[in-house]
C-alpha cells in the first residue's frame, strides 16, 4: 500500500498542469489561483535540486536525438556501476517531470528487457503509464493484459485507471474501477482527486457530491489533497463562503490542513480584500513550514504583496535569492509583488536583476514591470519597456495592452486609453486569460477609474467581464459600480436585486451607494 501511494503521489506531480506548480499564479495565461499545483505540491520541497552531473538520469536527459538510452546504460556500467532500482525510479521522476516521456519509456523497456534487478509492480507501473502516452490507450490495455498476473495488482489496477483518466476516459475508468472492487481491491484517493478534477468545470461540478459519496462508499478516507483540491475549486469560482463550508467539512474529519491548505485559503482571502483573515493564513504558512522551498516562498511574495507588507516581502525575497536555483517565475512573482505594494524602486531591481541572469524571450517577463509602472500611473517608463520587449522579439498580448490602457487611464490620457484597449480586443483571449490574476486587477482599477469619472457605459462593459469570471461575487466590485451610478447621477432600480442574485452581499457602503441612487429618481 505504501508502494502504491508512493507512486501514485509521484505521477500526481505531473498529470494536474491545470493546478500549475506554485500556490497562485499571476502569469499571463493562467488563471487565478492555477499556477497552485494542489497535488504537485504535497513533495515541493526538495524537488528544485540541481541534476548531479555524471548521474545515471543526466545521461538519459543529455542523450541527443536519435540516440539509444541502451548507450548510456552501457556506459554507466562500463564504468562499473551497477543498475539500481534507485537510479531507475529517480531517472523516471525526472524524464516525467521535465515531460521527457519517451525517454522514460525507453528506460523502462530497457529494464523489462535487460532486467538488471529484480522487477517489482512499480517497474510495471511505470512501463503501463508511459506506453500509455506514447502509444495510447488501446496498446496499455493490452500491455496490461500482457503483464505477469502476480504483478496484476492494487497498484497496477490504479495506474490503469490514473492512465484512463488521464486520457479523459471516465466512462473506462469507472469500468476498471468495478472491477477493482469485485477483486476487493482498494482505490486510491488520489484516483478520486482525478476525477474531482475532472469535473471541476463548473458545468460538470454538481457531479462532485456524487464522487464524494461514492469514495466514502469504497472506503476510502478522504485525504488532505482531495479537501485541497476542493477548497481550491471554491477559490476559482471567487467562492468565499464555499471555500469556508469545505474548510469547515475538513475540520470536521479531522483531517490536518497542510501549507497548501493555508495557501488557498490565504490568497482567495486576500484577492477579496479579506485581508485581516488573509494574514491569519499567512501566519499559519510561517508556522507549518519547515525548510525553505521555492512554492512556499513564491505563496508568501504573492501574500505579503496583497498585504502591503514590504519588510516581509524583503525577508522573504532574500530567502529566494538564497535557493540554488531562482526561477523565473519568482522573479515574475516578486516584481509583481513589490509592485502591490508601491515599492517601484525594488520591483526594477528585480526586473534589472532578472535581465542580467536569465534570458527575456517571452512577454510574460515584461508583462510584469509594465503592469508595476502603469498601475502606478509611471505609463512613459512602461512604453520605455514596451519598446524593449518588441525589441527582443516579444509580440504584445491582451493582457500587455490592458495594462497600458490602464496607464494611460491613470496618467489622464483618455483617448489612448481607449484606442490601446481596442487594441487588445484584436489578440487572442481565451477563458484562461479573462480568469487570470493580472486580467482581474487590472481589469477591475480601469474599473475604478471609469466609475470615478461617470463614465457609467464603460464602467457596466467592463463589470460585464466579470460575470463570466464569477469576479462579480466580491461586493466591493459591485460597489464600484455603484459610485458610477452615483458621479453619472444615474438611478436603476433593480441594481441591487441583481448584485444579490451575482451572489454578492450587500454591505454598509452598498445600502448607502443605493440611498444616493435613489435621489435620482426621475
């Protein structure tokens, strides 16, 4: 059973890239909250090593296209080390997480064939998932089938099943799942996670009750990555208070939040201005972790950004700096932070520090800087940068023109404002973007603006955006929109109804909104 969740736990890391690798994201083209790899997550911390050279997997990872992995097996034992077990299984992890999969195959046919140890389920496990990508379902099915029965097991039946739905096929995974428990074998959660996942869109979700049902039928105890996964459902769906009934129904099956838990609950606080909760979470982050790992650190940038919390952003950012290896999404994720909390200055030391190390080759790196001067109105040191990136071969997108429009809002240049965002209605600008970290805030300060000139056409166009996004749940959105009422001295009489069925609740500064409004009764 340990082998079973060992393995299982490993290939989550892989197979969720909806969840991203870090709490929360702000890039570009993921949505809030996505870049949060919710299963990925639960083995973070010490994955982020650099690969030791000589090692038996850097020769798999460094063979050139076209080359055998049998040459660099037989050169690892010509040098008189023998094939572990260890070496295969750290080799394999790897190839999957550097999504090498048909090196991984190939290592995997290699030690069914070669046999250079004593073959366990696992060996099998791995040769059925990656058959599975390589080659498809049919021919892992029939691999399967082809497997020695004594290693037809627990382990096997789940990554079967992992590998269905990997491919979408729920209908087949069920099947397997039948079978699984007419030979009394138990289902991992974590073949439950997936199908969670599966049905997390918000067409398909009222099927989760159903899948929960189902897992308590089976006997399978409901594990803290499936609570994870969704409490986080609810934080993409701007779902307060249906974060708050999961996280109650966690506490009430005992079952103990982990750093991802605080992590979801934190940022979706935060995003709606819940901030004296948020920073609750954020303590329980400090006081859960235990080493420094790159998805807490990036967890807690993108916190004490929103938090306005500048000594802590500064700790933390030195704890990053002392990892390794920095990514570029945590210099992406501390610009944007520092830039929350109106340190200009530091967030283009980052920016400048950023350039000297890593290459600029995508418009996610400028987008960042862009979105930090334009929000605070500095749109002639944002065309400065904006130059740059078209310079280095980065075409602008949606979300490059947003961020100028707001600049040019903020520095009192109508006109500009309004061409450059017709400019981004010509990209491309799919679900992923709309629902996105920079889209939102940046989307909702126009909003401001818009609402603090009267502007109340373009203010309810913007507002029209976040139906879709769900964004429209926060109150202090459609309070927003309230005050473009109250400038344009517009009355409509059904705001508020339609606030309340948005599931919004009206505040203090909602009621007295709607009391002005009222005075332009016609």
């Amino acid at each position: 059973m340990q082998l079973l969740f060992r393995s299982l736990h490993l290939r989550l890391r892989s197979i969720c890239g909806t969840f991203a690798r870090s709490f929360v994201t702000t890039s570009a083209a993921l949505p809030v909250f996505s870049e949060f790899n919710v299963l990925a997550q639960e083995e973070a911390a010490g994955h982020g090593e650099e690969q030791p050279r000589g090692s038996l997997s850097s020769r798999v990872e460094s063979l050139r296209k076209g080359e055998s992995v049998a040459f660099a097996f037989q050169n690892w034992m010509g040098e008189g080390s023998a094939v572990h077990r260890g070496e295969i299984f750290h080799a394999i992890n790897r190839l999957r997480k550097r999504k090498m999969n048909r090196r991984a195959l190939e290592v995997m046919e290699w030690v069914v064939r070669e046999r250079p140890y004593k073959l366990s389920e696992l060996d099998y496990s791995y040769l059925l998932e990656f058959t599975a990508k390589i080659h498809g379902i049919s021919q892992a099915e029939s691999l399967f089938l082809r497997i020695p029965h004594n290693f037809q097991n627990v382990l096997l039946y789940n990554n079967l099943i992992m590998t269905c739905l990997d491919k979408g096929l729920i209908r087949l995974s069920l099947a397997y799942m039948r079978k699984m428990r007419e030979l009394d074998f138990s289902i991992s959660p974590y073949v439950y996670n997936r199908l969670i996942l599966l049905h997390s869109s918000s067409g398909r979700k009222k099927t989760i009750p159903k899948i929960l049902i189902q897992m308590k039928a089976d006997g399978v105890s409901t594990h803290v990555s499936t609570y994870n996964i969704l409490l986080k459902i609810e934080a993409d769906e701007h779902n307060v208070e249906g974060l708050s009934k999961v996280f109650n129904d966690m506490k009430r099956a005992k079952v103990e939040p982990n750093e991802i838990t605080y992590g979801i609950l934190a940022i979706a606080h935060a995003v709606a201005r819940l901030y004296t909760i948020s920073e609750t979470y954020v303590e329980a982050i400090e006081r859960s972790r235990t080493v420094n790992n790159w998805s807490t650190l990036d967890v807690l940038l993108i916190l004490y950004g929103y938090l306005g919390k500048e000594e802590e952003l500064q700790r933390t950012w030195k704890c990053v700096k002392e990892l390794p290896h920095v990514r570029t999404k945590s210099y992406i994720l501390a610009i944007e932070a520092f830039g929350r909390a109106s340190s200009v200055d530091m967030a283009e030391e980052i920016f400048a520090e950023m350039k000297s190390v890593k290459q600029l080759k995508t418009t996610k790196q400028f987008n960042p800087i862009i979105s930090v001067y334009c929000r605070n109105g500095l749109v002639d040191k944002a065309s400065e940068v904006f130059k740059e990136m078209e310079a280095n071969g980065c075409r602008p997108n949606a979300i490059t023109y947003r961020h100028l429009a707001l600049g040019c809002l903020k520095a009192g240049l109508l006109d500009e404002a309004l061409k450059t965002m017709n400019l981004g209605k010509n990209e491309d600008l799919s679900f992923r973007v709309r629902r996105s970290t920079p889209w939102l805030e940046t989307t909702y300060m126009l909003l401001e603006v818009f609402a603090d000139m009267g502007e109340i056409e373009k203010a309810k166009s913007l507002f029209k955006e976040f139906k879709e996004t769900k964004y429209c749940r926060y109150t202090f959105v459609h309070n927003t929109l309230l005050r473009a009422y109250v400038k344009a001295r517009v009355y409509d009489s059904e705001i508020l109804r339609k606030m309340i069925l948005a599931g919004a609740s009206p505040d203090a500064e909602t009621y007295s909104l709607v009391r002005f409004i009222e005075q332009f009764k016609s």
